[in-house]
C-alpha cells in the first residue's frame, strides 16, 4: 500500500501482508517460493520507514490493523477482559535501521566516552522524517477518506472500509490535511548493563552466560518483565545453592541488559567491548526475553550444535499443565509444533536465530552458540505476536490473569533456562553435537538446491567427519586436565568458524555466513544469507555479470568457512 504513496501524499500507512498470516510476497519467502513460518514475523516498521524516507514522504504514520492482531476476536475478547488488541492500543517500537552495527553514531566500536562519533547526518540508522503510531480507531478516520483504486484484496486488513491505494483523498475530503506534531528529542544518554558471576571452580575463563533486557515500552510484563522474573528467580536458585557449598565447573554469567528496545543496544556495545573476551571464552549464551507471550508451545531459536542439549532438557522437565499430548515439555512441544504434522513420532520445530533480543550480538558478531526461549501462541491464531505487544496494556492484569494464571508457565521457562544452565557450566565435556550440525548443513545446503540448483556437494562437513570426532570424545582421558579442555575448545570453537570478518554483503556487522537475519524481517533467519542474498539479487539485475560474479564470491566463502569449520574437528598434529 505505502509503494503506491512515495512522495505523494506525504503520508504512508500501511498493512504488512506479512503480518496479516498472508506471507503471499517474494520479499517474505525463503527460499525464495517458501512461505516463511516463523510465528514472529513482521515488524516492518524500520524498513517502511527507510523506504518512506528515500521516496520523498513527509512522513510515516504506522498502526496495527485488527488483520494483524487475529481480527481482533470481538469486544469480549479485548483488553481488559482478554488479550485482543482495542483501537485504542499503540504499538511502541524503534525505527532504527542499523543493520547489527549498535548504537548509531559508533557503528562497530562499543559508545564509550573516549570513542570517536560520527555526526547524525553521516548514518542512515536514524530516521530524518517523522515517524507516529496511532491506534486502528483512529486510523480508521484517515483511512476511510483515501482515495484512488482499491487495494489488491491481500492487501486488505480487517477495518469495516475499503481499502485504497491512494494518492491523496477522496472527492468528499480532498481538501483535507494531516499535521503531524511529534515532540521527540534524540538525546546522548548513558545506559547500565548489570552483569553478575558465580566463578567456576575448574574452568573460570569458560563463561556460560545467561541474558534477559530489563528495559520496556511502557509497563513490559511480557516483553521483558515475564523473562526478567525468570532471571531473577534462576539467580536467586544458583545463589542458594552456592551457598550449600556447589560451585559449577564453568562459570554462570547473569547479564541483565539496558537499551534493548532502542536497537538492542545494551548487548551489542558489551559484545563489541569485550568481542576478544566472548570469542576466547564464551561457551554458549541463553536468552530470554518474552518468557511467556502464550501457554500454547515452547519456541526455542538454537543454534543447531545445541539443539539435541536442549531436546534433552526438555525430557526431563514436566509441561506446566495437565493435557492429553503428553506429560513433559518435548511430549507437547513436538505434538504442537512438529516438523512434520503426518509423522506419527514428530521432531519437535526449532527455528535458526534471526535477530531482534540481545542473542544477535553474540551469534552474528562473534560466533557464539546461542539459545533464545520462549513458550508462545498456537500459529493457527494467525497473528503476528501476542495481540497487545509493546502496548500500554503490558499489564501486570493481562500476565497474570490472562496469559498465565498461577503463572505455571513462568515457572516452567525458569526451570528450563536453570537446566540448561547447568547442563553446559557442570559437565566435564561440553553438550555440544557436531553431528546435529553436519545434519543441519545437510538440510541447508538441500533446500538451497532445491531453488537454485546450486553446487554445493563438494563443500560439506561430512557426518562421518563429525562422528569421528565424536568417537574420538569417547575414548579421552577424562581425568587429563589438558585433553578435556583440547576437545572443549574444538566443540566450542565450531560456531567461530562461520563467522567471516569482513560481513555479509552490504551488511558488514552480520557476519554468520550460515544465518543472519532476513533483509525483509529481522525476527526471520535466512539460511547461507549471503549467497541467497546475492543469487536474489543476481537474478533481478539489469547487469547480470557483475552480480553473478558476487554469487560466485559467495559461494567461495561458503565453501572456505565450512571447510574452516571441518578443520576444527581435526585430531591435533
């Protein structure tokens, strides 16, 4: 809808097909033709407003259709009485487009005061026109009064008007204007990350590190405050039992992060402080953010090394609840989420990590493996995210009695993150399967194949080359200090292999050459996103030959960071 607006009207809002369940558009599939199934999709705030900005609009007003929310499920169903969006509510967020570089005016430096700052007029992150939410009650009043053709019908929300694509108004409003009066200040503030250590008793410079941001839009009991409570309860857990005398192997690091909401900023200026620290020492990082949005399915994001640990974890812990799909968090999780809805004996769904919580920084910058979790909604209910997210009405009403009653669930995500926790700070060898990794590239390299008949057989690592280094891990000294922590490194480094520093292309601060964020949705991972990117774009080119040499280069770095990857697993000379 806002294409058709660029410099016309000044004024640009919109209904993202995305986050209507709609996923009909090239720009929302990967690969290109797949529909993307990620329960959290849109938030296409940023790019609408950069793309509003570069065609001439004055500015960008941006609301939530009742499309986006479910349809808005009837007045009963709204707040206060349920978790349904009413024309009042207004969606905060940022429009900050810095594509992983951090605060805007330091890109890929921490913001201290001794570092050098560009002007705001040299960065594109921060936006140079005004940019407003507003609510669908009022949107309705502007909307109604466009003019010019009807939109396409997958364009359509779930306002009672017809939808029109503009320019201007119609014949019964043309006289009409929209001032827009926005008091919003961009000011330098300092901002507090607040990071607590149980120190390991054997292996103090291996740090496992747990995250959760503590700052909000408006009251935040869900995002963050559900996964702040489960933050402080893990910490006050571990605290007891330091207490009774335990110390974990490796050492626990609780980082509570400021600045998230800005541009995930408190995460990313540690990790660029301390990216030598992290990329030496960091074993795996686990976030939480919105612990519980819904009580329907856990939602875990893994990176794929981790992803049979946290299988495991979830085998030994109950569901919170009594329900016929089983009595454990794998019974339900894979019953409600499968792969494959006509396998009998389901593999539960797991998704790569995008972006959009403090695990970017250290699964793009530096090649941490990470984990982010979260119990979530049925995606049958065909919205976007829970229907009041970043609203007024994060209330501590809509969590505890709406969402989570006795909060059952809360309890249960707090559960799961101390599991894993000590699952990977306790253990003599690391959790880690390489083999689950190797399957993965499999999976990857087949799908990207299917689309683009590219030729990736040569440029594997082999499960037989995984299962040999398992092998090899059964038959270590587990008593030599020195050859536990040879095969630790090995199994922790893996992930740094895939990190290229020079970046994706046109996109210098992701740097994960197996996922990244989607151009389209940084909530999104778009598998081998350099060469997909390039190939994308290759075949819409008006000069195809250099484009396709990019392709070419792409497809170099692939193969030289996944034979990198292989090279870590090798037996020492």
């Amino acid at each position: 809808m806002y294409a058709q607006q660029f410099g016309a009207a000044g004024l640009i809002l919109y209904t993202d097909p995305a986050d209507t369940g709609g996923g009909g558009g090239e720009a929302d599939m990967y690969p290109r033709g797949r529909p993307n199934t990620d329960p959290e999709r849109g938030s296409c705030a940023l790019q609408t407003a950069k793309y509003a900005q570069q065609f001439g609009a004055a500015g960008l007003i941006l609301y939530t259709d009742p499309a986006d929310t479910g349809g808005g499920g009837g007045e009963a169903d709204m707040y206060p009485r349920g978790w349904y969006l009413p024309g009042t509510g207004v969606q905060r967020g940022n429009v900050l487009n810095s594509a992983g570089a951090g605060e805007p005016l330091t890109p890929g430096y921490p913001a201290k005061d001794y570092m050098f700052r560009i002007r705001e007029n040299e960065t594109d992150a921060v936006a140079r026109i005004p940019v407003h939410p507003i609510g669908y009650s009022d949107a309705w009043h502007i909307l109604n009064a466009i003019g010019g053709p009807d939109a396409p019908a997958e364009w359509a929300g779930g306002l009672n008007i017809t939808y029109r694509l503009g320019p201007g108004f119609d014949s019964a409003s043309w006289a009409r204007s929209i001032k827009m009066n926005i008091n919003v200040r961009n000011e330098r503030r300092d901002i507090f990350n607040t990071v607590g250590v149980i120190r390991g008793r054997v292996e103090p410079d291996r740090y496992v590190i747990l995250g959760n941001h503590r700052d909000s839009w408006t009251l935040g009991s869900v995002d963050p405050t559900s996964g702040t409570a489960a933050m402080v309860e893990v910490t006050r857990a571990f605290m007891q039992m330091v207490k009774r005398g335990w110390r974990p192997r490796r050492s626990l690091v609780f980082c509570s992060w400021d600045g998230e909401e800005y541009g995930i900023h408190g995460s990313m200026e540690h990790v660029e402080e301390f990216h030598r620290n992290l990329a030496s020492r960091a074993v795996v990082y686990i976030n939480v953010d919105t612990a519980v949005r819904a009580t329907y399915t856990l939602r875990p994001r893994i990176s794929p090394s981790a992803r049979q640990e946290v299988r495991e974890a979830t085998k030994r812990l109950p569901w919170p609840e009594t329900v016929p799909e089983g009595t454990t968090m794998y019974d339900v999780w894979r019953r409600r989420s499968p792969i494959d809805s006509n396998d009998p004996d389901p593999q539960p769904k797991i998704s790569l990590l995008g972006s959009g919580s403090d695990f970017a920084g250290f699964v793009h910058r530096v090649g941490v493996t990470c984990i982010d979790l979260s119990f979530t909604f049925d995606p049958a209910l065909g919205v976007s995210n829970f229907p009041l997210y970043h609203t007024g009405y994060e209330t501590f009403h809509l969590q505890a009695d709406i969402i989570d009653p006795g909060f059952k669930f809360n309890r249960g995500i707090a559960q799961l993150w101390a599991d894993l926790a000590r699952g990977f700070s306790d253990p003599v060898i690391l959790p880690f399967d390489l083999i689950e990794y190797a399957n993965y590239l499999g999976v990857m390299r087949t799908d990207l194949m299917a689309e683009y008949g590219a030729d990736l057989t040569n440029h594997d690592i082999s499960v037989d080359a995984a299962q040999a280094f398992h092998t090899r891990l059964q038959d270590i000294d587990r008593n030599n200090p020195f050859e536990v922590r040879m095969f630790n490194d090995q199994l922790m480094q893996l992930e740094r292999a895939f990190i290229d520093p020079l970046g994706l292309p046109g996109r210098p601060f992701y740097r994960h050459t197996l996922m990244a964020p989607s151009k389209h949705n940084k909530y999104a991972s778009d598998p081998f996103p350099g060469l997909s990117d390039t190939i994308f774009d290759a075949e819409r080119s008006a000069d195809p030959a250099p484009a396709w040499r990019e392709v070419e280069k792409q497809m170099s770095i692939i193969a030289f960071n996944i034979q990198s990857a292989a090279s870590t697993l090798m037996t020492p000379a």
